[in-house]
C-alpha cells in the first residue's frame, strides 16, 4: 500500500459551507471506523458513507482530500457494474454503482480490506466446484493442477492462507491452456493494484479460485498464477493499513478544521 502520506491540496477559493460540510461527513465516518474492528472478511457491517446525495461541490472537495491510491477494481456482471477506487487512505474505499445504461444509482465510501459487495459478486457469480473435464492426449501438467485445486478446494478455509500455484514455472501445452480457459472462464471482477510494475487480478468461474498475474513497469507478463483464496492478499487492505488510515485521517480533519476556522476568519475580515 502507499508508503508515504501528505495532507492534500485544496484551492483557497472553495467555498466555507460546502468545504465544512464534506468535513463532517469525513468526521461521520472516521467517527464509526473508529469504533470498528477490522476483519478481513465479513465480521458483521462495515463503516460506510453514502454520498449519493451530496451536491457535485461537496463530492469534488471529497475528490480532493480522498485523492487515488494504487487499488482500483470492476465489477460487471448480469445484476451489478461497480466502479472501485482505493483513497490514498488504505481500506477506504469509493465505490459507485451503475445501471446497465452507465448512469450511476449508487455512490458512498466503505472501509475494509476489499469492499464487501467485490468479493459478493465474484462468488455469487461462481460455481462451487471445478467442472467435469475430459482431458485430451496433449494435456501435460493439467490433471495434476485440476487435483490439486479439487484438494484445496474440498478443505477450503476463508481463514488460512492463500493457496498458490505458480503456472510461470510450469511446462504447460496448448490443451494445457485450453482447459485451463474452458474450466476457469473469467468471472465478473476485475481488480488492479499498481506500483512499480501491477498486479491484476481476475474472479474465475470458480469460487475462490482467481487469476492473479503480475506485470514488470514494461507491461511483461512476469509471473503468472492461480490463487485459491477468499481474495490474493496482493490487493487488499491489511489490519495495519486501517490503523494507519485511523491516524492519517485524524490528521486530515485536524487540517480541514483549522482550514474552515482560517475561512471563517478571513470572511470575517472582509465583511
């Protein structure tokens, strides 16, 4: 996640109301993450904002202070399109949600390691099992893999670690790739940590089994893996990460506060 922190940028121009009301839902919602305890994966309601009513000034100063972190994800599937943005605030997440004609229904902030409704769709959009597969003549390694993964599904835990099998290290044949692509068709979530190079992560058609490939600064494909995991680790929010954000965004509204405070006065002044 990002490794260094500096409070945002806003223009002096911005008007007072409309810069303290995009403080306190800011103080709203760090007041809940405050009285959360993480888990990784479900655990009861997260903290969430709504800002599907806030006006375009209030959400563009929200845009300001939020900033981008290196997460973003896609969701696209029969009954949802969400749009996925990490803040440069570890674990907190904007999401909005779109009808099938692109306009948006749905818009609010989330903490956690992954917004909840992301790992809802790719699984219910899976099946729970691998499929019944036929291997022809030229499948090498591929029987092997589809035991494996048949193991490690039958005895999966959300709690233990993620399950890793390196295909980059494995000879694999075109009807290797091929059944590989038939029985694990890419599911409707799509997930892309950036950094120096990106990690792009892919559901399947298979619950909890996702593609999760990684990329060098150049785009080359530099290794390439199933991961058998409620979600890869690679793309989400750790406990440490929240604690962090808890602090930064303490710091932030601190900021915002004396901003406001200096606004006020400076109106003061010239009336």
């Amino acid at each position: 996640m990002t490794d260094s922190f500096s409070i945002p940028v806003v223009p002096n121009d911005v008007d007072t109301a409309m810069f303290s009301q995009a403080y306190d839902v800011l103080r709203n919602f760090a007041e809940a993450l405050n009285h959360w305890t993480f888990q990784p994966f479900g655990g009861g309601a997260v903290p969430r904002c709504d800002l599907s009513e806030l006006s375009d000034d209030v959400l563009k100063i929200l845009d300001d202070v939020l900033g981008e972190g290196e997460v973003s994800a896609r969701v696209d599937d029969a009954s949802r399109r969400l749009s996925v943005q990490e803040s440069i605030f570890p674990g907190i997440w904007r999401v909005r949600e779109f009808d099938r004609a692109g306009n948006g229904i749905a818009h609010w902030i989330e903490a956690g390691a992954l917004p909840t409704e992301v790992i809802e769709c790719a699984q219910q959009a899976a099946q729970p099992a691998l499929p019944e597969i036929s291997f022809p003549e030229g499948a090498m390694n591929t029987p092997a893999l589809f035991s494996e993964m048949a193991a490690r599904l039958s005895a999966f835990d959300r709690a233990q670690n993620a399950h890793v099998i390196n295909l980059t290290l494995l000879p694999l044949t075109p009807d290797d790739y091929e059944i590989l692509t038939q029985a694990l068709p890419i599911g409707p979530v799509a997930i892309i940590s950036r950094g120096f190079g990106s990690c792009r992560v892919t559901s399947t058609g298979v619950r909890h089994i996702w593609r999760v490939q990684y990329f060098n600064s150049k785009n080359t494909l530099i290794l390439n893996t199933l991961t058998i995991a409620e979600c890869p680790y690679s793309v989400l929010a750790a406990a440490e990460d929240l604690e962090d954000t808890r602090a930064r965004l303490a710091d932030l509204l601190l900021w915002m506060r004396e901003c406001a405070e200096d606004q006020r006065l400076s109106n003061q002044g010239k009336s």
